[in-house]
C-alpha cells in the first residue's frame, strides 16, 4: 500500500492537509512502513493553492493519505483521485501506515477547524 503523510517536519504526521507542502511517501504492508520518498513542494504548490489536475501528489501512484486534520474540500479532491484520506492524532507516520496497511483502527483524530 503506497501512502502519503502529511509532514511539515519529515519525522510527525502534522495536520492542515490542503496547506501542507512536504510529505513522506511511504510503502506500507502488515509488517511494516518503509519510507520511499519525501515530496517537498515549492510555494504556491500546496492543494489549497494548486488546483490542476497534474499536481505532483497525484502522479505518484497513492493508495491513502495519512494526516491529523483535512477538510471535506481536501478529502473529496483525493477522492476523485481515487485516494482514502484517513484522519488520526497519531504522530508517527510509520507505525500509523503499519496500522492502517493492516486494518488495524487509527487513533481518532482531532476535529478540523478552519
């Protein structure tokens, strides 16, 4: 399962989706979560400000985003490219990708607030 984290430091899961602009790519299986890549986009590139349909994030080949906060807007988008965005106040993106890669539940996240 490939899944993207939403991490402004590349060590936690952070929240604020749209508005993130690093994420680590993670290939995760019931064993465990390997880091593949760290996406780290420019100014201007986050969701909430690009709004093609060629946005960086859609070309990697995504299963599940992971993230603490996103809102509908945010999740609907993934959707309609055919990714899950799961919502969890766990911090660390590797054992949260093993959970989710096993169907384990993820600690509950948050409510999102703008």
């Amino acid at each position: 399962m490939r899944i993207a984290v939403t991490s402004q430091n590349f060590r936690t899961i952070t929240g604020h989706a749209g508005k993130t602009r690093r994420f680590l790519i993670l290939e995760a299986g019931a064993e465990g979560a390997t880091e593949i890549e760290r996406l780290d986009l420019p100014a201007g590139m986050s969701l909430h400000d690009y709004h093609g349909d060629d946005h960086p994030l859609f070309m990697l080949g995504l299963d599940a985003l992971l993230t603490q906060g996103a809102g509908q807007g945010f999740v609907q988008r993934m959707s309609r490219q055919g990714v899950v965005v799961h919502t969890t106040s766990a911090t660390d993106p590797f054992e949260a990708a093993t959970m989710l890669a096993a169907g384990k539940l993820l600690p509950a996240a948050r409510p999102h607030e703008h």
